[in-house]
C-alpha cells in the first residue's frame, strides 16, 4: 500500500510516497514539472523487489530541499528521470529556439488558459496531445517557476563538480538511455548527446548503458521494460 507521508525538520519539508517492506530501498526521483507521483503505473510492480521511496524535489508537490532526505537513508539505489546529467560540466542545457517558441506558445497558450478555467483541479489536457506528452505537465500546480529559471540558466548547478561526482560512483550502474533528439538547427532538445553517453560511461568504472526507443519519460511509455531493467540491478 502506498502511503503519503511528510519529512520535517528545521525549514525543510519534504513530501514523498513510500511501499514499506523489508527489502532493498530504491528512491525514485521524478523529472522536472512533474512529481512523485508520476511514477504511479510501476509503483506496484517495483514494490515486489524494493522499499519504495518516491519523493516530490524541490519546488514540486509540497517539497523543499531534497538532500537532506538522502542522507538520511541508507541507500545505494537511486533512479533520475529525463537525463539530469546533460546540465552538467559537459554544456549548459539547450531550449527551444526563440523563434519557434514565440510561434507555438500563444496557440498553447490559449489552449491551456481554456482547459484550466474549466478544470481548475485537473491536470493540463489538450485533446490532440499524445498521451505521453501529458506527464510533462503532471503536478505543474505546485511547480515552482524559479526552479525552471534556475534550471535553464544553470544557476542550480553552479559550483557542483559533476566529473567529479560521476568519477566517485564505485556501485554497479544502469544508465538509462533513450532516444537522443536534435533539431534541424542543431540543438540538442532531449536526451545526452553520443559524447555526453561516451563520457558518462567513461566517468562511471562500472556502468551498463541500457538504450531504450522512446522518449524521456521511460516508466510512462515503456514500463514493462522499465521494470525488467531495473530488476537486473
């Protein structure tokens, strides 16, 4: 049974999911925009081989800070969403062009304002949008927009050694790949590049590069094997 519980001390509140057992602890921590509940179609499934933690970062669901959380559990397992590792040592991330954001965001715009004024409880849908499309909004009414400015700009990472984070993992590592996506102007609009793998893989001493034909939300449109992967482990 999920339970939705609260960590509280000094000024940090973190809220997050948990399947109690007595089972290897895996902490699942979800994609920007998004929360922890975003993991719901694979909860049970996990639950059979590991104590589930899946918790709302910072500036999602009713979260603060999240490192405080992780050194309190003694855990070696963890799973990030949507390749985090792009913002890292290796380029600063990229956008939409600003031409092609200014021609899309007053169609999407208009969109969503109607759809919310006439669901203000629900989560965003637009009818022609693929399903998968929708988890990318999942929880954006507790989304902090400072978190996206400091994400975008880089500011969140500044002074964070990621080579040398990633040269400091010594457990065996699944990284999980998906489908790298570049536009035609050259901009990287999802996933790591070839150089970005390359160099994680180097980085890691003892990482297996798992590859998967889908996007980034990899438990929504593929959780089958989603699972099956993180079950070798």
């Amino acid at each position: 049974m999920v339970a939705n519980k609260l960590y509280q001390k000094q000024n940090i509140q973190l809220n997050y999911y948990q399947i109690k057992n007595n089972l290897q602890p895996l902490i699942l921590i979800h994609a920007q925009g998004v929360d922890a509940v975003s993991f719901e179609n694979v909860l049970e499934q996990l639950s059979k081989s590991y104590h589930i933690y899946s918790i709302d970062c910072y500036g999602h669901g009713e979260s603060f800070p999240l490192r405080t959380f992780i050194w309190r559990i003694d855990c070696s397992l963890y799973c990030f969403q949507y390749g985090i590792l792009q913002l890292s040592d290796f380029g600063r991330p990229t956008v939409f062009s600003s031409q092609s954001r200014e021609q899309v965001k007053p169609k999407m715009i208009g969109m969503a304002t109607k759809y919310r004024k006439k669901h203000p409880d629900r989560n965003l849908k637009v009818m022609f949008w693929p399903k998968a499309a929708f988890s990318g909004f999942r929880g954006m009414n507790n989304y902090d927009p400072l978190f996206g400015e400091n994400f975008y700009n880089g500011s969140s990472h500044c002074g964070i050694l990621h080579e040398e984070i990633l040269r400091n993992i010594k457990c065996k590592t699944i990284f999980m790949k998906t489908q790298t996506n570049i536009s035609e102007n050259g901009i990287l609009m999802a996933a790591l590049s070839g150089d970005d793998l390359k160099k994680v893989s180097e980085l890691i001493s003892d990482c297996n590069i798992v590859r998967f034909g889908c996007g980034h939300g990899i438990h929504i449109e593929k959780p089958k094997e989603f699972i099956e992967c993180l079950s070798k482990l």
